[in-house]
C-alpha cells in the first residue's frame, strides 16, 4: 500500500473563524481527550477499559489588533461572550492531501492582555473550549 507522508508546515495552514481568515494568528493548538479507566474484576489485572466522557480544549495566539477586532464587533465588546466555528485548514504548497478540521461551538475561556518595554507588538493567547471537532472536512 502506497500512501503520502508530506509533512504540513506553518505556512500551509489557514484559520478563520467568524466569517473571515485570521491573518493575525501565530499559533493554533487544539485536542480533544476521552475519559478512559480500567475495568476491573476478579484478579488484580483489569479485564478491559471502559470509557466516560469526551472533552475538547485548546488555544490560539493572535495579534492584540485581531482581539480589538472581535471585540468591537461583539455584544458589550466582551469575546467570552463569543460562540463560534473555527476552521483549520491544512492545504499543502506542495499536492499533498487537503484536510479540513471544524471545531464546533467555540468559546474562549479568558482574555489576558499585558505589554512590556521593548515589545513591538502584542500575541495574546486565547484559550478555548468547544463541543466538538469534524475531522477531515
């Protein structure tokens, strides 16, 4: 079985969310985890693994001027107010394989904001928590 291994690199990933491409994005991270526990009986091995629930967490890093703007254009200029889509595209330069990733539902969990002498701009990390991922879209 022949498959492709091209590796996807910074450049081959575009992000948007609330109707438009984040260019001011550094950073996108997201996972998605399931409760897992072992199910045991008679013995001191377990007899298997039984499974809880699911969650769905992560982060990204924008430009100060990119939160500004979402802030403006939101209820009370509040972002943790927000609940939206993120799509995450992965479109290789090269041919590889297009993937597609939609997380459902996001919200952000906090806003930090701070500046400091020497800085010539501002990366605010947002992070998130949402209720799903779509993968390969």
């Amino acid at each position: 079985m022949a498959f492709s291994s091209k590796q996807y690199g910074w450049c081959d990933i575009t992000v948007s969310f609330g109707g438009r491409i984040i260019e001011g994005i550094t950073a996108v991270e997201y996972k998605e985890s399931q409760e897992k526990d072992y199910l045991y009986g008679r013995g001191c091995r377990p007899h298997g693994v039984v499974k809880g629930n699911r969650s769905y967490e992560g982060k990204i890093s924008i430009w100060q001027s990119e939160l500004e703007a979402m802030a403006r254009d939101t209820r009370d200029n509040d972002v943790l107010n927000l609940e939206f889509y993120v799509i995450v595209a992965y479109v290789p330069r090269d041919g590889g394989q297009v993937v597609t990733d939609v997380l459902k539902g996001v919200q952000f969990t906090e806003v930090a904001k701070g500046m400091a002498q020497g800085d010539k701009n501002k990366i605010i990390e947002m992070p998130m928590m949402f209720i799903g991922v779509k993968r390969q879209q």
